[in-house]
C-alpha cells in the first residue's frame, strides 16, 4: 500500500508499506494492506512504517487526519 504524509503546501513523506502504526486521538491503531476505508483522527506522536522488506521507518507528526481507501493511506497535517 501507498503511504503520503502532506501539509498544504507541500509533501512531506511518501513510501510503499505493508504495515502503519499511527497514533489516533482515542489511542494507537495499525492497518495493514486491504483494510477497510477509514477516516481517522490523529494526535501529535510518531507514524510507524514498515515496508515490504521489514525495513521501518518513522515519521513524527503534530496531529493531521488519516484516511484509506483502495491501499491508498494519506495523512493530511494542518
């Protein structure tokens, strides 16, 4: 699945991912490839991303709106 972290102005993020870890406002969640869509919102913490290959990498964010659909996840950060 694709992963893009985005402000207004600009990308900030983008990666192929097997698995996401993020931090909602109601406590940590994960979603893998095929998750169902989702709308949630994210509070200030650190984005875990980890690829195909079990490689991980982590994004720190202020908070921002996730969505999913069709193996497309994006965080939006305002």
């Amino acid at each position: 699945m694709q992963l893009i972290i985005a402000d207004p102005d600009h990308t900030i993020f983008e990666s192929e991912a097997s698995l996401i870890q993020l931090p909602g406002t109601d406590g940590w969640f994960e979603v893998l490839e095929n998750h169902a869509p989702l709308i949630a919102l994210l509070k200030k913490g650190t984005v875990r991303v980890v690829d195909a290959g079990g490689q991980e990498k982590k994004v720190d964010i202020e908070g921002g709106i996730f969505s999913m659909a069709e193996n497309t996840c994006r965080i939006a950060i305002f």
